[in-house]
C-alpha cells in the first residue's frame, strides 16, 4: 500500500485498514508457527502496512493537535 493511497483515506477508514491489517498479520504469524506459510515475505509486508498506517494515522492525530492550540492560543491572545 502506498503512503499516497493512505493519506486520501477517510480516518475512519484508516482506522478500519490498521485494524484488518493487524488481523492479517496475526494470521500470518498463527501460518508461519503451523508451517504452513508459502511466502514469508508476507509478514514483512504486512509489518511494513502497518507501520505505514500507524504513523500517517500518528500525523493526523498531531496536526489536529498542533490546530486546536493554535486556536487556543488567537483565543487567548
């Protein structure tokens, strides 16, 4: 998944996609223990989505913050 394609996600969206990919990657992980994975390269994608995910999700969260206090700060100032 690409970083662009994640950033025109809704956040509920985004939150839905962690969720589904962190499910995905428990799955893999439970196919990897049983040895019946073929790809092990998966874990690692799926790994990697979720970092991705995670930290666009993480930005979010910040530049909502980084707003709310600079409106505190007009209305304060």
């Amino acid at each position: 998944m690409k970083p662009a394609q994640i950033r025109e996600m809704s956040d509920e969206h985004l939150a839905l996609t962690i969720k589904d990919t962190v499910k995905h990657l428990f799955h893999l992980r439970f196919q990897s223990a049983t040895e019946r994975l073929e790809t092990p390269s998966e874990i690692k994608k799926a790994k990697r989505d979720v970092a991705r995910l995670m930290t666009i999700q993480r930005e979010r969260q910040l530049k909502a913050e980084q707003k709310k206090a600079a409106e505190g700060a007009k209305a304060n100032g």
